[in-house]
C-alpha cells in the first residue's frame, strides 16, 4: 500500500472508534429500581406496569420476580 492509502485507514479507523466509544459511554448508565407503590394484583403485562410507573414518576417499569411485583425503573 502506497502512502496515502495508509493515512486514510488510519484515519478511517480512529473516526470509526470515536464513534463506538460514544455508545459505550451510553451503555454504563444505571437505572434505579422501585416497587411499585400503585399497582395491584399480579403483574401479567410490561405495558401495563410501566403505565402505572408513569403515573408514579418514572419513566418505564416490567414485572419481575417469581411473585411478579410491578418494578419501575428510572435513569439514577
């Protein structure tokens, strides 16, 4: 490979790194955890549940656990 063929994929591969490196700073964010305070019953539907979680302030919720309890999630 001649010259410039070399400073191009170098380029190339810093330019495509720089951009993963955005997605994984993304992909550490937490989220916080929280009964919910609301729903009753056995919770059978993720939609449902997260419905609820909205009203009670945050932004999403699924069932969990063996007994499944409504969970709501937030970003910490």
């Amino acid at each position: 490979m001649d010259r410039s063929t070399k400073v191009f994929v170098v380029v190339l591969l810093l330019l495509v790194a720089t951009e993963f490196q955005g997605a994984v700073q993304v992909a550490f964010a937490r989220d916080c955890r929280s009964d919910s305070k609301k729903f009753v019953g056995l919770c059978m539907s993720d939609t449902n549940c997260a419905s609820v979680c909205l009203t009670e302030r945050f932004t999403g919720g699924k069932c969990d656990g063996i007994l499944k309890h409504c969970v709501c999630t937030k970003d910490c």
